[in-house]
C-alpha cells in the first residue's frame, strides 16, 4: 500500500507539472495605446479588472467632437488594436434595426402598428398577427432563440463547446420558418428579450422594400451616416481586413459569427469605435435617420423603459440610453446621456463584458456601473471550470476503490478523468478561477489513473450478469467521452 501511495504521489507531481505547463493562459489587456492618449487613460482607469480582457477600442462624444482610442492586444500575435479595427458588434445591430423601423415609418413605407403578416406576407403562421412595434420592442412573445430542430440545437450546443458558429446556415428562408412555427406565448405585451423577434422585423422590413437586410441597413442608415467601415458579414468572404480576433475571457478562441437569417439581430455585423460613435451621436442629436427609434415608449421594469430596439434605464441620478451585444468571443455596449449630450462606445474582442466601462466613462458610479453587468453568466463559467477540473479525477479515485470492478468500467472512468479535465480547460472562465487549479486536477487525475493501474491484471475483463449489457453501457459511454475529447482539441 505504501508503495502504491507512494507511486501514485509521484505521478501526480508529474503530471501537474505537466498541467503546469498546458493550464489555461488568461487574455489580460496589454499596455498598447493607439489614438487618443488622454482617452485611453481614462478607459484603462474604467476597466475594474484587466484580466480577461485582451483589446478595448473606445470612442467617447463630447460635445458633437468624437474622440477614439484603442487599448491592448487585436489577436493573440500581440498587434495592436487601432482606432480604425473591426469589431463584432453583436446584438448593438438591433437598435440599428429598430432605427430602420423608425425610419421606414417616418418614410410612410410601413406603421409600427402593422401587422408583422401585412408586411411579409409569406409568414403564415400564429406570428403573422404580432405587429412590427412588438417585435423591435421584444414584446411579440416570441422565444429568446429557436433552433429550430434537434439538430439546430445540437449544433448551438456543440459550438459552445468548440467556440463554433451557432448560426452557420440559418439564412432568411430558416428564419421565415421559424417564424411560421412560432406561437407568441402568454407573455406577448411584456419585454421578454429575444432574439427571434427583431430577426424577423429585420427581414420583414427588407422583404416590404424588396431588398435583402444587409442592402437595406447600407442604404437608409450606414450611407447616409458615413459609417463606410460597417459590414454586414454573410460569409467568409465579408469579414473585414485586419478585424480583431474574439477569444472566450478564459483564453479559448472562438470563430466569427455569421448568417443572413439572424443578421438583424446581430449575426454577421462588425464596425469600428468611430463608425458606431457616428450613429450614437447623430441619435443623441436626433438627426440620424430613424433617431426616434431612442424614445422610450414601454416599461420593461422599474428602472428600464425600451424604445424600438433602444434601452432606457435609470442608474443612481442618471438615465442612459443604450444597448450592449455580446457574440462568441466579442463584447460591445453603446450609450448616451441626453442630459449630458455624452456618448460612448466601447468593443472587448474577449467575451468579458465592457458594460462597467461603458457607464463609467458616462459618468455613472462605479458601484452603479459595476452592478450593471450580469453576473450569472459569469459564474457559470466559473463553476464550470471547477467542476471540470477535479470531477473526473475524483470519480475515478470511487470507481477505482470499488470491490466489484471489470476492466471495461475502468477504462471507461479512465477516459472520462482525462475528457472532463479536457472540457475544464476548454469551457471554463479561468479569468475569475485561478488557472493554478488546473494542473492540479491534472495531478489528481493521474493519481487515479496510478491507482487504477494497480488493479488492472487482477480485473476481469467483464464483470456482468449479461456481459452485453455491460459493453453496450460502456461503449456509449466512451463515445459520449470520445466526442467531449473531439469537443475539446476542435
């Protein structure tokens, strides 16, 4: 026994020192500066924590005067955002939607009491009757997203964990079937918040003016603001030169996100600090088209009213406008403050959330600015990266003290150990879990793993009253583990 401790001690050092060298690398904003050194001062004095964060880019309007910086790292090879880099702007599109509502109506083309079939006459189902108000407003009752099939959300589930495109291939006939599916549920006339819902304005709008989304957005908003360095990306092909590279805030890459269907709601859509702070101020001032979009016209809760796609909400003595959007490896928040005739737009090219930053360049108070970002998601991450880290070890230990033992169920906890520690290092959100943790779950581990070896030549190969049953339990189990581990080197 002492001999087997003693074996399993050093390998278990080993195997940390090991982890030690493959554990997480955590993005931590660079000290890079680019544009305005006043400006980029005063954003890095916002960020409460750099870690997690690789590259900002910031615009700040003061005064009809916008002023741009770029703070930190574009990509993992260390070049430097400029004022001038691509960003994912994520669900910042949907206000750009709810402004080509606003501008449509204001052209006589529609009314936001319309009737979303009156306006796409080829949606047939329950959906047809929600009117176009409800759907930039998230107030048509429609699900946060569909997937449309088993498959659908396969595909959402196996991109979460890969740092995939969930919307590859949901171009605008899925969102139109979607919509067709869709029954608006018993909470339509409240704000739900949905991604569905201003998708299938997006493409209404388009399909009344006989143009696809992306055509229409250039022609009634981007031209007319100068915003020449926004794209709608459909493909490939779309992304823009020298973009930012968006990574999870644990260090994980993830792919750009891209597809017609969801391009309203913001799939597919990348902009620059200053193009965006052109649409900000011009909305602040009220000459961009569809700037009515802002008005606050329904209650979401006790602080926060919404417009067409804009947020209104009310933090301390302040009240801002805004909205924030969040892809794969991308965050952004825009806002204003009519009182103040100040704007802000700030981009993160990690998935930690920039909203903290957003307030606190507006004035707001750290304490306030601070509360406003979500915290669920965050710990989420957190846990996950724990539970990972050591569940497998720890469950291999159990199996491997266990009196009625075959060698099939060993090898099974065995692969297991090695794919959940796999999945900690992949899913977990090392910048709030000390990235230390993981080559000790690595550690522990292999110290099963060493135990489990002691026992392998006394096993059988098959210990079962029907030995099939057996195999057939642990062969699913190791493809289940098979395709976590493909999950992970994807």
């Amino acid at each position: 026994m002492r001999r087997t401790v003693v074996t399993a001690l050093v390998v278990a050092l080993a195997a940390g020192l090991v982890g030690a060298a493959l554990m997480p690398r955590v993005p931590r904003l660079g000290a890079q500066v680019t544009g305005d050194p006043d400006l980029a001062r005063t954003a890095r004095a916002a960020v409460p924590d750099p870690k997690g964060h690789r590259g900002l880019a910031v615009a700040l309007v003061e005064n009809g005067r916008i002023r741009t910086a770029g703070l930190g790292d574009r990509d993992p090879d260390g070049r430097p955002v400029e004022t001038g880099t691509a960003f994912e702007i994520g669900s910042v599109t949907k206000v750009l939607t709810g402004m080509l509502l606003a501008d449509q109506a204001a052209a006589g083309v529609v009314r936001p009491d319309d009737r979303l079939g009156d306006t796409w006459p080829t949606v047939t189902g329950p959906a047809r009757d929600v009117t176009l108000a409800e759907l930039s407003s998230h107030r048509a009752g429609l699900p946060r997203l569909a997937a449309g099939s088993a498959l659908g959300w396969a595909r959402v589930l196996w991109s979460n964990v890969s740092g995939g495109n969930p919307y590859a291939g949901q171009d605008v006939h899925g969102v139109r079937n979607i919509a067709d599916r869709a029954t608006p549920g018993d909470g339509r006339g409240e704000v739900h918040y949905s991604n569905v819902g201003p998708s299938v304005l997006g493409q209404a709008l388009a399909a009344k003016a006989g143009a696809t989304y992306p055509d229409l957005l250039e022609a009634r908003l981007l031209r007319p603001l100068g915003m020449t360095a926004t794209v709608v990306a459909t493909g490939a092909a779309d992304l823009p030169a020298d973009r930012a590279h968006g990574s999870r805030a644990g260090g994980r890459p993830s792919d750009p996100w891209w597809g017609a269907g969801y391009a309203a709601a913001g799939v597919g859509p990348w902009s620059t600090a200053e193009d965006l702070a052109r649409l900000v101020a011009g909305t602040l001032a009220g000459t961009a088209p569809g700037a009515d979009a802002a008005t606050a016209r329904f209650r979401s809760d006790d602080d926060t009213r919404i417009g067409y796609g804009w947020f209104t909400t009310r933090h301390g003595d302040r009240e801002i406008v805004w909205h924030n959007g969040g892809t794969g490896g991308f965050r952004s928040y825009v806002g204003f403050e009519r009182a103040t005739g100040r704007a802000v737009v700030v981009f993160a090219n990690t998935d930690k959330g920039v909203e903290a930053v957003g307030l606190r360049l507006l004035g707001v108070a750290q304490e306030d600015a601070e509360a406003a970002t979500p915290a669920l998601p965050l710990w989420i991450g957190a846990g996950l990266a724990v539970a990972f880290t050591f569940v497998g070890g720890l469950s291999l230990f159990g199996t491997a003290r266990r009196r009625e033992l075959d060698r099939v169920t060993l090898l099974a906890s065995t692969v297991w150990a090695f794919a959940y520690l796999g999945l900690g290092h992949r899913l977990g959100d090392w910048s709030l879990v000390p990235a230390w943790l993981w080559p000790l779950g690595a550690g522990l581990s292999a110290a099963a793993v060493a135990l489990a070896a002691t026992r392998w030549r006394a096993l059988p190969a098959v210990d079962a009253r029907v030995p099939w049953r057996r195999l057939l339990s642990v062969a699913s189990s190791l493809c289940a583990a098979a395709l976590a581990v493909a999950a992970v080197i994807a």
